[in-house]
C-alpha cells in the first residue's frame, strides 16, 4: 500500500497551509462510535461454567474527526479510556465497534477502514500513524543504540537496505529533532540521555517514514517544566514542517490549551464535551471540564487552593455508574443524572468520614454496615432495630446537615419498609452529546427538556 | 516569628559512581519552623530528593554527608542509624512518590497502623490505636468503614491518602514529601494538596514540600526554596518570590512553566548540568541570560535580596567582592544543541 | 536494564543527571564486560579464583595432546608395557591404573572430554531452551501451557534417571560417545534456560518499548529477535557456568554408573573414578583421587564463576558500586574565592 515516503529533510508539500480553515482541509481520521470493549475474566468457577463475568467498556462510544494538520487534544483522567482509544488507532488495542476511516492521502493509497484489520494488516497501518508514548526511556529498547533504534523502521518496513541511505536519513531525522551534533548521539543508548533528549529520538523514530498521523501519548508529562516547552516547540515545528496531524493524549489542560486546535474531553470512555480550544478554555459548559480547569495548579500564590473540587476519583470501569458516568461526583449534578443505590453507601461513608467516633458507632448500630448495594434506581436501607424509624431519622439528619448535597436532588421519595427504608430515585437518564453553539456537550444541565430541574448551582 | 524545627546549616550529600563522586547536595542552608510549610523546587536531578533524604538520614551506602541538621536541638548529621530509626517516624516523617509501592499488598490497612504505632509507641493498647488510627484517617478524608481493607480495594489518590495519614499517626514535627502527587490524576492531586495545605490547621506539622511543580508551591507552601544544581539559589516568601524572583533561574523556570495563564512558549536553553563536574562558579551561568564575567569565575555569595529573600546571585553583589571588569556580560560561546535537554 | 533499576533507594536516579559527554561505544556484551570489570570485592575474588582454575582446564583440554605424556588408552611405550596399576614415580607421575594406562594422562584427556561435552551440552541448551523460552513467552496461549506442561515434566523427572535414559536410548543411534552423553544433559539443562527466558520474556513484553515495536509495524520475531533478546539474556550467562559445572558432575555421574562414555572412545573421570574405588581397599589411591580430584577441582571452578557473575550481574544482589566519597575539606572545595569559608560563618549567622 505505502509507497517509499519522501525524503525528511524535502518539506512535505502540504497544499494546506495553516491558512486553509480547518473545515476545508482533508479529513485524516474520522472516528465513529469507537468502542474498546475488554472481556473480563471471571473466576476459575464463572470460566469452567461458561459464565460471561461482563465487561470493561474501556471505549464506549466515541466520535471525532481529524483533519489534516489539525491538533486534537484528547484529554481526560487515567482510566478516562483516552490512552485505550489512541492505541486503538494502532491496533494495540482490539476495536470491538464502531468505524475508524483513516486517510493518509493519495501517496499512501488513499482511505482505509480500521476496524476488523487483522494484525499484518495493521502492520502496515503502522507506518502512516505513529506514537509516541509518555515515558521515552521506557520506549526505547534499553538494549539498542540511537541509530539503530532510529533507522530501525526503515527495516522494519524494508524502505531501504542503502547503508548510505539509512545513514543519510537517520542524521537528517538526528538534525531535525535537534540532537546535533548529529555525531555524539548516534551510538549513545537511553541510559546515557536526560528524559528531553530521549524524547528527541522517540520523535526522530516517528517522523523516519514520514508518517500522516503522530498519535502523541503524554508525550511531555514525564519530563521537567523547563523541557517541556522545548518539546512541544519541537512537535510544533514537526508538524509545520513535515505536515503533520497530531492526536495529542494528555491529563494537563494547560499544554493542551497551547498546543491543540480541538479539544475533546474524556471521562471513562466516553466524551464529554468536545469543540475548538478556544472555546472551550472561554466557556467550559461540562462541570467535569470546569473542574479540571480549576484544579491546574498555577504559579500564583495569590491563589488558594481549589476547594469546591469534584469528590472521589474515576470509578471503576467494569461498574459504571448509572446515568452521566461523572454523576456521583459533580457538585451540579441534579435530578436526571442518574442517581442510584450505591450513591446511599457514598453518602454514608462521606457522612462516617465527618462525625466523631461515636456518632459513627451509633449510626452504624443502625443501619449496619454498608453492603455492596445493586446497581439500580431502588435503594433498600436496612435498619438494624426494624420498625423504629431510626434509618429514616438518620437519612432526615444527613439531609438537615447538608442539604445542598446533590443526591438529595436525585431522591423521589423516602418511604418506611419493612425492615428498613425504600428510596427511589429518579429515572436516570444517559446524556447525549448535544451541539451548544460550537461545542458539544453531554450534560444534562445544557439540556432544555429539564432546565426547570436545574438547580443554579456554583462549579467550579 | 517561631522557632525553627529543622535548620540545615552548609550541608553537603555527595555520593560516588564509576564516573566520580556526585555533588547532589553541595552546601545547602534553610530553616523550616514550626507549623510551617517549605517548597523546595528544582529539576529532576537537581538533588533535591537526595536533600530531602539527607535530612531524615537515608541515603545510599558509600554516600558521605557533612554539615548540620539540627532538629530541635538535636544534630541529626553523623548520629548512628539505629538511633536515626527511632527519631524517624516518631517526629520525622516520610511521604513517598509512590504510594502503590509503600504499602503491603498483604496487609489490612489496620496492620499497617497497627505496626508503626507499635513500633514506637509500645504503650499504646489495641483500642487506642484503632481509635487514633481511624482518626487520622478521617482527617485523611478515608471513611473509618474502610479501616480493615487491604491496600489494593483503594484508588491511587486514598493510598496516598492512607500513606499521608501513616506518617502522620505518629504526630511528627517535620515531614519530608517528596513529590507526593506526581503519580496522581489533576483532580486527586488537588485533593491531596489540599489536604497538605490544612496540616498545619489540623496537625502542627512542619513540612517540607518536594516538587518539580512551582504551581503546587504556590498553592501549598508558605515560603519556597529553589534549587539548582545542587546548591539553593533562591529562598524566600513564596508571594515575593513569585511575584519578584531575584534569581535568574527563578525567573526563567517561572516563565517556562506551562500553565493556563502561559500565553508564550519559553524555555530555559542547554540542561541542567552534570553534578560530577558542575561548572565553575556560578553553576548557572552557562544558560542564563545575565551572566556577568564574575559569574564564570567565583561561587557566589549568598546575600538578602532588598525584598527579603535570600539569593545566591552576582547580580545582586555584593559588589566590593565583584574584581574589577567583573561586571561586563560574559562572552559566550554558541550553545552547542547538544547540551539541550 | 529496565526502568526499575533507574529507581535507585534513597537518592535520585544518577540517570537523571545529564550524562557525560565522551560516548563509549558499547553493546550488550560490552556492558557485561563492563560489569564484569566493575566487580569488587568478594565477587572479584570469586570470579577471578574460579576464572583461573577453569583457565587451567581449558588450557589442558586445548592442549592436551602436547601436554600428556602418553596416549588416553595407551598402556605401552617404545614396545614396553606400563606397570599394572603402579604407584606414582618419575615416569608416571600420578601412578597406572589396572589397565597398565598412565592416569596424568588420562586425567589430561579427561579435562578434554568433559569440556567438550559441556560445551556442546551448554550450547545446545541454550539454542533450544533459549528461543522456546522467547517464543512461550512472547506468544502465550495453548502453545505456551504445552511448551511449560512438557518442560515441567521434564523438570520433574530425576535428572540422572533421565539422563540414563537419554543415553541409552542414543548409543545405538549416535556413534559418538562425546554426543550422546552432551545430547542427554542437553535435555535436563533445556527447562532450565526456556524457564527462566519465559520468565523474563513475560515481564519483559509489557514494557514500553516493546509495544513501541509493534506500534512501528515490526513483526513478532523481530520484537522477540531485536527487541526481548538481548534484554532477557542478562542472566543467562550466570546459568550456563552453573549448569556447565552441574553438568560435570552429571557426566561424571553417567560415566560412574558405566551409562557414560567407554574408556575406548575418549578418558573420562567418573569412569576412572569407578574402577578406581575398587582398588581403594588395596591401598591404591592414585586411581581414583587424581580424577576425584579433578572433578572436585573443574566443579568448584565454575562454581565460583558462576556464583560470581550472578553476584555482578544480579541487580538484586549488586550494590551500587559504592565508592565511598570522601568529603574534600571545606577550604578545598572553594575553589575561587578566598573568603568562601567566612561567608558560610557569615551566611549561618545571618539565619540564625
């Protein structure tokens, strides 16, 4: 399929020049509900019965376009699927749905479908898109010297044999990502580097085959404030010159923001907003996004730490939660969003955190300690002493003491049970990416059928 | 003003490789007082992690330490190690990068407690220690219903949580974390440096906050440290050095770093030098924009900068110290792109 | 190396400091030669006392045509019969065995003997055990829980029994005694070598780097060949001079139980040994401590070798190389200023 690509130091001559608007450039990359399903292996008995023990939806679901010389930033937390997604593109990790059509232009032979490539087809995918991981002393063979591990793709590929050749282009690719003079790196190995120079010859092995696509993982989080400029400079002058397409994967806002015309951001693999950078810095609309603006940390003491932050962290993937997926910790979430029984163990165990010792006793006489509740829009809260009310006191003292808690907003009603209390929820309802001006959001708050339940609540 | 828990005085950390021995720590002065919390930032390979385990007497074997730490009237430098692991833990702490690693897999997160407090407060029975541990915990943010978890039912941001709250259990003076949130998402990290900005609130405890970030020392440290190259350049209020870096490296790691309110790319040119064969004189001058004549030739001479802070840097004299012609920019030759990191 | 061992206890990783400038040349090999050379200490003295002793039997198996006296099975010079089983003199220094044969001679012989059964035995395990090691490792699946399955069981087998057996089954089929017994202690070393490059395959596999192969398009036996090779062989080395040194003793065993090789086709010590212990109880002791001795001796040799390089190689076991720093005084280390030593009075003070 790919013919032998340019030579580096020749400039690609990229007909789109960074005037081109963005929505009249080739599409490189056009991403259709992906989805990146893991079977889960259950225990020795669940295999031996054949049992299905579920799955991971590490991709659930998601859609972009990139086109040609345009950045997009996927950026969300670890387990937000963003890194499972960019190595999916590559086939490291197995696409279970969707569509991925990927175009490398004309002098690649023109557009190819991604999903149900089997792996030697793959193979040769892997020369048109490249990665570029977060750690690069992890990614370069410990074992391989700078010039063979960079010449290494021209093998791989069989481009050329020319030892001529392969030594032109490796010192060209040396000169471009600026480990000059060219001389002292070639038979240096990882272990000799610092961390930015070790990135420079992560990205000479990108660019040896002139690749359409550089799919970067992280690839300045691992390394020093003061290098980091340099390698995003550096990957922006790749990209000017050599006519790039980045998807940059990253969890920092704050180089997304100087780095990508696109942001799309991800929580546990599916996106949440997506739009052009600009504005999405100006007006983040998703609470998610607004959270992660607020909680970079800025070289400002004038500034306090960020209070108002989301609680907890990403929950686990095999068990979503109901509903919008970022619901338990959203300080905006409302009615809709999907409340459920194991947000009744959440608030008690938020509530245990915060009451003295013995207060917590007391309280857990009651109720017992929480068990793994269903997943479901009906909660049974056991009460220990059946038929005194104490549960439904202990759920009305919670309440008085923070009645601003957004799970109360999710509560219909409180009804007394035998041997308990029944709360029920609302019906929770998934969130659909929806156009707001240039963005797209997937938030229930931007939704106007339930604009009246909306609470006007501060985010940060 | 209260008195200091910790005061390193011209300490030095140099350990030995193949290629010679290491300048990590190349004497170093600072105070942190009591209740207090102190950022000490640099680039990786600066030695501000080797300073931070110098302090708590934790460093390789065949590295030789001299100078002063004195804590609270105790010199710590040349005390024996068996007598140093007594002091650790009991009024030194440690929080790690790591909190996956520090923990036993096999361990309940009750055992763990269990154990350090035993180990130091033999006294204690087992009530007391439930009672204390869970306490900690609580104001770790960890729900006293997880007490008897083992460590792998928890995320990342509640071990390290549960990590802060084992070294501070003890009620130590002075803690040393080194870079607790760099292995943390955005959002925990917040967390976790929320939770250290309340120690003091909750626990009296002095602190001292190892980062490459100068965001996390602005949000959680009172005054800050800068280290380059095995030496402090810079120490100060984090206000005045923030808002007035003295130093040039100051100033050229404050504008490099990326943040939200960044509007240009910048960057400090060459690395960061090699602490086996540290430049002469000044170790920064080789990369900074003002360097003088002098800067090449003599160490400088630690001064109080007129906003207060204390700053290693020709450029702020003294000058009688300065030999004539010293004053003129250096002339240098091209920076060699091989020396950029 | 792996990222791990950048993670140095108690100070920051020395990688991390910009590296020096003068770039010397070196492959995987080159940096086994370099740690070997680095080695101090006990570990020196291990390696370098069993380097010599293995030297000196290696030189003898070389050479041993120009150093032994007589022939292996010669029992006559010059139309003269050797004395039946005389002790040691002038012409025979360590005494004649039963068979009027010289017994320096045959020692000579049999250092030529066992080393060339242990290379051929190290060798062969190596380019079998090794690959199956890469290939089980690499690829998982069905084909690596039968690769284990077979390799377990042959693990668990009594080794000299299976040996026995090997032998046996070879002594029609493979003419040269030197071969059948290196083919059958092949088989016991064999699950051995695939063990322990599985292992290091398996954890080898999930790192960066290799999935960086795949990411460029490289196939599974260029990542198995370029890529896990040279980073999973690191304690092969340790392996194969322990192995080698068991594999004596195994050789020597065959040969004591007469399952090994016949005294016509090549000397042989375990062989020695046995018909030696016969005469023991005449007092002739020449017969049997000479090749005992040899035995003991090749055995310790690599022994310590190997025990050497694991203590150099190990990372585990190897200590950071610990030069022990020694602090220049205060006044050396200004190198510049004159008045450094009273800033420092003066720079404590003003803190105070």
């Amino acid at each position: 399929m790919p013919t032998k690509p340019d030579d580096l130091d020749v400039h690609h001559a990229h007909l789109e020049s960074d005037a081109t608007p963005l929505d009249d450039r080739p599409v490189v990359l056009d991403v259709r509900d992906l989805r990146v399903h893991f079977a889960l292996r259950g225990g020795f008995f669940d295999r031996l019965l054949g049992r299905s023990s579920g799955s991971v939806k590490a991709v659930d679901g998601v859609s972009f376009t990139l086109r040609k010389g345009e950045v997009l930033g996927l950026v969300g937390e670890s387990g937000s699927g963003k890194t499972t997604t960019a190595r999916a593109l590559l086939g490291l990790a197995p696409i279970t749905g969707g569509t991925v059509r990927f175009d490398a232009g004309p002098e690649f032979g023109g557009a190819i479908e991604l999903t149900g490539l089997r792996e030697p087809q793959f193979r040769a995918v892997r020369q048109a898109i490249q990665l570029v991981f977060q750690d690069p002393h992890a990614s370069l063979n410990p074992a391989m010297d700078l010039a063979t591990a960079v010449a290494h793709p021209l093998k791989i590929h069989h481009i050329t044999k020319d030892r001529v050749e392969i030594d032109r282009r490796v010192r060209a690719a040396f000169e471009r990502v600026g480990l000059a003079p060219v001389d002292q790196y070639l038979h240096k190995y990882p272990a000799d580097l610092s961390g930015g120079q070790k990135q420079r010859a992560v990205l000479a092995r990108a660019i040896m085959l002139n690749p359409a696509l550089l799919v970067a993982d992280e690839p300045v989080s691992m390394l020093d404030m003061s290098v980091r400029a340099k390698i995003l400079q550096l990957m922006l002058d790749l990209k000017r010159d050599l006519g790039l397409t980045y998807l940059y994967v990253t969890h920092d806002l704050a180089t997304a923001k100087f780095f990508c015309d696109t942001i799309a951001i991800m929580y546990l693999g599916r996106i949440v907003e997506i739009g052009p950078a600009a504005q999405i810095y100006a007006d983040p609309k998703h609470p998610y996004t607004r959270s992660l603006l607020a909680a970079i940390p800025e070289p400002d003491p004038r500034r306090a730490v960020p209070r108002n932050l989301p609680r907890g962290e990403v929950p686990d993937a095999a068990r979503p939660p109901l509903g919008c997926s970022f619901h338990p910790r959203c300080p905006a979430a409302f009615a809709p969003c999907g409340w459920e029984a194991r947000d009744v163990n959440a608030l008690l165990e938020q509530r245990w955190t915060a009451v003295e010792e013995g207060e917590y006793e007391r309280e857990r006489a009651v109720v017992g300690d929480p068990v793994e509740l269903e997943a479901g829009a009906t909660a049974l809260l056991p009460d220990i002493h059946a038929g005194s009310g104490a549960a439904a006191a202990l759920l009305d003292d919670i309440k008085s003491a923070d009645p601003n808690e957004p799970f109360w907003r999710g509560v219909r009603s409180v009804e007394p049970e035998p041997g308990g209390v029944r709360l029920d929820f609302n019906e929770p309802v998934d969130p659909a990416l929806r156009d707001i001006g240039s963005v797209r959001v997937a938030c229930h708050l931007h939704d106007p059928r339930f604009a009246a339940l909306a609470a006007p609540v501060e985010t940060p | 003003m209260a008195a200091p828990v910790i005061s390193v005085r011209d300490l030095r950390v140099w350990y030995g490789t193949e290629r010679g021995p290491v300048r990590a720590v190349d004497g170093v002065s600072f105070d942190v007082r009591a209740g207090e919390t102190l950022g000490l930032v640099g680039e990786s390979g600066c030695g501000k992690s080797t300073l931070g385990r110098g302090i708590l007497g934790l460093l390789p074997t065949g590295s030789a330490v001299d100078g002063s730490v004195r804590f609270r009237d105790r010199e710590l430098v040349g005390v024996k190690q068996s007598d140093m692991r007594e002091t650790r833990g009991a009024e030194l702490g440690l929080i790690f990068q790591e909190p996956m690693t520090r923990l036993d897999p096999l361990m309940r997160i009750s055992e763990h407690f269990a154990e350090t407090l035993r180990a130091h407060e033999p006294e204690l029975s087992s009530a007391e220690i439930d009672a204390r541990s869970i306490d900690t915990l609580r104001r770790m943010g960890i729900p006293p219903t997880r007490f008897r978890h083992y460590p792998h039912e928890f995320s990342g941001g509640m071990r390290q949580r549960i990590m802060i709250a084992l070294a501070l259990v003890l009620n130590p003076a002075f803690v040393v974390a080194d870079e607790p949130t760099t292995a943390l998402d955005v959002l925990v990290e917040a967390q976790i440096l929320s939770i250290l900005a309340d120690l003091k609130r909750n626990f009296d405890t002095s602190l001292l906050l190892i980062t490459h970030n100068l965001g996390i020392v602005a949000e959680a440290c009172e005054r800050v440290a800068v280290m380059y190259a095995g030496r402090i350049v810079e120490e100060g209020d984090a206000r005045q050095v923030f808002s007035d870096p003295s130093h040039p490296y100051t100033r050229e790691l404050l504008r490099s770093t990326i943040s939200l309110s960044t509007t240009a790319l910048h960057y400090i040119p060459g690395s960061p030098p090699d602490l086996v064969d540290p430049p002469s004189g000044c170790h920064f001058h080789p990369r900074c924009p003002s360097a003088m004549q002098v800067c090449s030739r003599l160490d400088p001479v630690e001064v109080r900068a007129a906003s207060g802070q204390r700053v290693s840097c020709w450029l702020h004299g003294p000058d009688e110290l300065i030999p004539p012609g010293g004053t003129a920019p250096l002339q240098r030759q091209e920076l060699a792109s091989a020396d950029e990191a | 190396m792996t990222a791990a061992s950048i993670a140095e206890p108690g100070g920051e990783s020395i990688l991390d400091t910009p590296p020096p400038t003068n770039s010397r040349p070196r492959g995987p090999f080159g940096r086994l030669w370099q740690q070997v050379k680095q080695a101090q200490g006990f570990s020196k003295w291990l390696l370098w006392v069993g380097a010599a002793i293995t030297a000196v039997f290696i030189v003898l198996a070389v050479f041993a045509p120009l150093i032994a006296p007589y022939g292996f099975d010669q029992y006559m010079s010059h139309g003269v019969r050797f004395a039946k089983q005389g002790s040691p003199n002038g012409t025979h220094w360590f005494g004649t065995n039963v068979r009027s044969v010289d017994v320096l001679s045959v020692v000579i012989y049999g250092s030529r003997t066992a080393i060339e059964v242990v290379v051929l035995a190290v060798v062969f395990s190596l380019f079998i055990g090794v690959p199956l090691g890469l290939i089980s490792g690499y690829y998982g699946g069905w084909l690596d829980r039968i690769l284990v399955l077979i390799m377990d069981a042959l693990f668990a087998f009594p080794y000299l029994l299976l040996a026995i057996i090997i032998a046996f089954l070879l002594q029609n089929s493979v003419g040269s005694g030197v071969l059948t017994a290196a083919i059958a202690i092949t088989v016991i070393y064999v699950p051995q070598y695939f063990r322990v490059v599985r292992g290091q395959v398996l954890s080898a596999r999930e790192e960066p780097y290799v999935e960086a192969a795949r990411a460029l398009g490289a196939r599974p036996r260029t990542i198995m060949g370029r890529y896990l090779f040279f980073n999973v062989i690191q304690s092969v080395p340790v392996i194969a001079t322990l192995n080698a040194a068991d594999a004596i003793l195994t050789l020597a065993g065959l040969g004591f139980l007469g399952f090994g090789i016949q005294p016509t086709q090549a000397a042989e010590w375990g062989y020695e040994l046995q018909r030696g212990v016969a005469d023991m109880g005449a007092g002739l002791w020449w017969t049997s401590v000479f090749p005992g001795l040899a035995i003991v001796s090749l055995v310790t040799g690599l022994t310590l070798v190997g025990e050497g390089l694991n203590d150099v190689l190990n990372p585990v076991l190897r200590k950071r190389s610990g030069r022990r720093v020694v602090l220049p005084r205060r006044d050396a280390a200004a190198t510049t200023l004159p008045t450094r030593q009273g800033d420092n009075r003066g720079r404590g003070e003003e803190l105070a």
